[in-house]
C-alpha cells in the first residue's frame, strides 16, 4: 500500500467531532517529522466528501489549510460540534484524536 492510501487509511478513523494534528497522522503511519508531507497528501485527496482531511489541523491549533478554501473547513468542523475562535480550535486537547 503506498504511503497516500496509508494516510487516507488511517484518517478514516477520526470520528466526527474530533480532529487530529498532520503531525499525529504522520506518525500514525509510521512517519518522523512527516507534517508537511501529509499536508501535500490531503491537498490531493481525491475523495474529500469520504476522507475527512477537513479534521486534521496544525499543531498549534490553527485550522490550517484546505484545498476548498479554509472558510469551508472552518465551517464543516463547525457543523461536527469543533467550536473555532479567530482560526483556531477551541479546547483542543479534548478534541484531539490520538491513534
């Protein structure tokens, strides 16, 4: 299995109303320091609807990216109970899924 599948593998399994970091995916999948890698492969997810990549955020909290712009993936979270103020998740670590 390459390493996209992997990763869009492992994702499948944050529920709705968590979130994860591209760092805990990356290391999930077995990945040192893979953040930036996983935030390419979720740019080019070809099954957003399926794939939740809209619940992996930064590390810090901020959403981050998306490639539907991150006004829709503030909204989707929003619609899953994620509440976000000024960009960022608001109680992170409780809604943080650890693998």
């Amino acid at each position: 299995m390459n390493l996209d599948k992997k990763i869009y593998k492992k994702l499948l399994e944050v529920p709705k109303g968590k979130i994860t970091t591209y760092g805990e995916l990356a290391k999930a999948v077995g990945m040192k320091n893979g953040q930036r890698a996983v935030g390419k492969i979720m740019n080019k997810n070809p099954f957003p609807v399926i794939i939740p990549c809209h619940r992996v955020v930064k590390s810090d909290g901020k959403v981050g990216g998306y490639a539907y712009g991150e006004e829709i993936k503030s909204s989707m979270l929003t619609l899953e109970g994620i509440q976000i103020k000024n960009g960022k998740i608001l109680d992170l670590e409780n809604r943080i899924y650890r693998f």
